[in-house]
C-alpha cells in the first residue's frame, strides 16, 4: 500500500476528523471519553512514538492530546470546535 506523500503533514488533522467522527456518530463512546474529564490520557503504546506514550513516557502521545482535545471541545471548554459534519456509512 502507498502512503499518500504529504502524509506526514496531515496525518495529525486526518487523525482528529476520525476521531471526532467517531465519538460524534457514537453516543456511547461520546460518554466514555467526557467521565475522564480531569484526567490525562496517555496512548499505552511501548512502540509507537508518535501516536503513543512510549514504555517511560518518551513518546508524543499525539493520540492522547487529540482525545483531550475532543474532550474539551464536547465540553465546551474549547472555542476551536469546528463545524465538520460526519456521516456514518
């Protein structure tokens, strides 16, 4: 599979539409990720610097800064909120 050539600099953006999809179209999940409202979250990853946290911490967590993100743009907290519209197919 080939990976689009400017993937390195969208990939954080594509992450985020997902994600706000995702916990948009999926009240459940929606719920989930507002009860850690006051909490850090960190991708447990050991392997995946980026996305993940790594074994000591020496990782990016780039998935857990756009899950807190999410969150606190659900809650309000966040005038960034963009008007996307995601469509469950």
């Amino acid at each position: 599979m080939q990976v689009r050539s400017d993937w390195e600099s969208v990939k954080i953006d594509v992450m985020y539409r997902a994600l706000k999809c995702k916990f948009s179209i999926y009240p459940h999940l929606n719920s989930m990720l507002l009860s850690t409202a006051g909490s850090v979250l960190v991708e447990a990853s050991p392997h995946d610097l980026f996305w993940g946290g790594g074994r000591e911490g020496e990782g990016l967590n780039y998935l857990g800064r756009l899950l807190m993100q999410l969150r606190s743009e659900f809650l309000g907290e966040s005038s960034a909120a963009s008007e996307n519209t995601c469509i469950a197919l």
